[in-house]
C-alpha cells in the first residue's frame, strides 16, 4: 500500500527532501568531532549504546547504519502489538537520533553494501548490534512440514516484518500447539486467543488481522521440557493470559504435584509467578464449551511430528535438567510454532563468530581475535543478542549496551584505541538509495495517517521498495 504525496502534504515532502538531502550522504556529523563510533543495527542495543556514548565521550560522533530502511529493530518487529507501552523507549531513542552528531543510514547491509573491513578503516571503534534473526531448530522426525513454523517467523507475520507478510499460517485448525515457553511463546497465544476487537486497535499489520479474523483456532497449547518452576515467561506475561475475555486457562494438576513444597525457596519474582500459578490452578473452573483454551503443559519434550499432532516425551527434572523418560504421549496439534530461541548469523568473514551458539566471540563487549587465544580486537566491540544470546527483555538489553559503550568511552579516553590518525567516517553518496532520519521521518509520517484511517496507530509498511518510494528514492 503505497501512500500517495498528497496525503504527507506536497510542501512537507518538499521540506523534507531538502532537509534530508542539501548536506548530501556524507558522515558529517559533528565535523569537528574527533572520536567516529560506527554502530552496525538500529534496535534497542544500537541505539541505547549511541545514547550512552554521545553523553559521555566528548568530541564523538556515531553513525548508525541498519539493512532495512527503518529502525528500531526488534522494538518495532518484535514486541507485541498489543503492547504499545513497550514500543514508548522509541521516544527515547528519536531523541537520541536529533543529537547533531549522530547519524542514521538505512538500507545499508554489513557484508553485502560495506565490509567490515570498510568501517573499520573509517571509523576508532565499530559496535555490532545486528541482533539475532535465524532461528534455533528442534531437530525432531518432520520438523520441516508445512504445519510446522517458527514462532519468530510469526511475530515477523503479524508484526510486518519486510518478507514476512507471505508467510500464510494456515489457521484453519482447532488446535494450535506452540513448543517453547518463553514471553514470546505467550505473545503468540495471546495473539491467537485475542478477541479481534482488541486487535483491531493495535498495530497488526491489515494482512495479518484479515487472517486471524478467520481464524477457527479454539485451543492453544504452551508445551515445556521443564517444569512450572522453571517457567522461562514472566508474571506480567501470564497474568494478561489469565484476563483474556472468553479464554479459559487449564492447567495440569500433575505438573504441580511437588511445587508448594518449594515456595518457601523460592526468590521472590519467581514464588510470585509460582504462586499465581498455583491460584490459577486451585481456581481452576468446570470447562465450558464456549471459550477457548489456553492449555500449558510441562515436563515433555517434543520427540517426533506426526500427521496433525506431536509426539511428546514425559520429562523428569534431574538437578533442573529434563531428563528423557521412557512414556510417550501425543497431542493434537493442526499447527505447530516453534519458539525455542533465536540465533544470530555471520553476515561478515571479518568477525569471530561462534557459529555453534550463534553469537560473536567477546569478552565483556570487547570481540576477540580468535576463539583460542582470547586476545582482544580491538577497536571491535558488540552488544545485545549478537553478543550475549537471546536471552533478557529490553531492560536487560539496555543495561548491557550501556556497559559494552562505556568499555568503548573508557578504550578512548585510556588510549587503548589510537585517535591521533583522523578517521573520516564512511561516504555514503557512493551507496543507492540511502535512507537518511529525514527519510524515516517520512516513512513514519506516512504510517501513522495510514493507520488513523484506520483507527489505529500505524498501519506499517511491509515491503522495502514501497518504503523507498515513501522515502522520496
């Protein structure tokens, strides 16, 4: 859906062009400055070490670049639409994106339009923040049907990921089973489960709620190799399920057989979760045909995919491992998500990438040369998932940019990295179609009307070439 000019009003656009483009492409922000940090991904880590960096190192200027042509990573594509609450650190962000020196460049790839190579020759440090955007594989008979995605894939669907809005999930079964029990297995049955007026008022994308609104899904399973104790979703989580008009939660009593006992050892954010759960299961009520259901199961581990249902083993906890019984049950399931982790990949021969945990090699944000010698690169830094793992909410994300930027600041001002040599920062008029901060203020502009159409908050773009039009290139 293309936004026509006359909706932005042809004199903003007039304004916004010349704004965006009468200094050119070219890394000049902050002309004086001495110190150039080159951050490569614009979600949360990118931004919230930018935000750090530009505070506390004097004379700095960072340039963002990111492959799409929008940022905000995983805050934008990745949280949940119906928590815009979450989305608010954008605010935080665009403030750090109109500090005269700062820079954003999007539709810029590392490894495809520049090397690593290329930044490093331009810039005293570059920062990966690319995230983790592959996803991690069960490795069970069948996992590769067609009633068989990944959760991440999903999210990507309803949240209007560029090449995710083909992904058709066919939603014409009963019964939904989603192996995995973090907070982004929950938002997916959430999303299931929801009532579509909820929805509606939200950010889904328009493909993604035409489909859901046909959706015959009446039951959604959350299916765990360990036990309740073990629970990766946070009380927030499961508290939203637990409201949820017209759904109705049931729990497994056998799954709860030892757990009161251990409340007592519990520390407090999770006896809270535990105890919710033990409410929610002592409440539990008689079934009533004319809700649906969300169902979580613990202690089984998937083992096989069959013709419109799973095999499941019976897990025991050994010292917190789930260890593999020898009791085989099988749940119905029309389609099955996978939600058990994302990775990152390698998209430079540059980095040293541990390709089995799908994450950088670093210690402390600082990436190493090599895996053995544990001897620093420096001047390469990463931070956020690329660096860490999927694991953490945004808070966690923050806090961790915040400290692999303050080990870049503290790089500086000790001389471990060198800036007597002037860096010039990296010439982006030799790059097509280059998407400045004035560009993305266009592309958010013309989202925003769109969805008040609507009568929600956006309604987003999910292909890159309409952006790009939007976009004035």
């Amino acid at each position: 859906m293309l936004i026509p000019g006359r909706l932005l009003g042809l004199e903003n656009v007039k304004k916004l062009w010349l704004n965006a483009t009468k200094n050119g492409f070219s890394s000049t922000a902050g002309s004086s400055a001495k110190k150039r940090i080159c951050v490569v991904g614009a979600g949360p880590a990118g931004f919230y070490a930018a935000q750090y960096i530009l505070k506390h190192l004097s004379g700095s200027a960072v340039d963002i670049i990111e492959k799409l042509p929008v940022p905000f990573g995983l805050v934008r594509y990745g949280v949940a639409p119906d928590h815009p609450e979450v989305k608010n650190v954008i605010n935080t962000f665009t403030k750090t994106a109109e500090h005269k020196n700062f820079n954003f460049y999007g539709n810029v790839a590392l490894g495809k339009d520049v090397s690593l190579h290329d930044l490093r020759e331009r810039y005293h440090a570059v920062l990966l923040t690319y995230g983790a955007d592959q996803d991690r594989q069960l490795n069970i008979p069948n996992e590769n049907k067609p009633n068989v995605l990944s959760a991440r894939k999903f999210v990507a669907w309803y949240n209007g990921l560029p090449g995710a809005h083909n992904l058709n999930p066919d939603l014409s079964g009963e019964t939904v089973a989603i192996l995995g029990q973090g907070n982004v297995a929950v938002d997916v049955a959430r999303m299931l489960l929801s009532p579509m007026d909820t929805l509606r008022k939200t950010d889904t994308t328009e493909h993604a709620l035409e489909a859901l609104s046909r959706s015959r899904v009446k039951q959604v399973y959350l299916v765990g190799r360990r036990g309740p104790l073990q629970a990766a979703f946070t009380i927030k989580e499961l508290r939203e399920m637990l409201k949820l008009p017209n759904v109705q939660t049931l729990w497994k009593p056998d799954d709860f057989t030892d757990v009161p006992a251990e409340l007592p050892n519990l520390q407090r954010p999770r006896k809270r979760l535990t105890e919710l759960m033990l409410k929610s299961l002592s409440e539990q009520p008689a079934i009533s045909s004319s809700k649906k259901f969300f169902l979580p199961i613990f202690l089984r581990a998937p083992r096989a995919i069959g013709e419109n249902e799973i095999e499941l083993t019976v897990t025991q906890l050994q010292n917190n491992v789930a260890v593999l019984t020898d009791k085989i049950e099988r749940l119905p399931a029309d389609l099955l998500l996978r939600s058990i982790g994302y990775k990152s990949t390698c998209v430079d021969g540059g980095i040293c990438f541990d390709e089995r945990k799908g994450c950088v090699y670093n210690e402390n944000g600082r990436v190493l040369k090599d895996a053995v010698s544990k001897t620093v690169d420096k001047g390469l830094y990463v931070a956020g998932w690329l660096g860490t793992g999927p694991s953490g909410v945004i808070l966690t994300t923050m806090n961790g940019a915040f400290a692999v930027a303050k080990a870049i600041c503290d790089d500086i001002l000790s001389s471990e990295l060198s800036i007597a040599e002037a860096k010039p920062g990296l010439d982006f008029n030799k790059f097509q179609r280059v998407v400045t901060w004035s560009h993305w203020q266009r592309i958010d502009q013309a989202e925003t009307q769109a969805g008040q159409v609507m009568g929600k908050p956006r309604e987003k773009f999910v292909d890159v070439e309409e952006m790009l039009k939007v976009a004035g290139l």
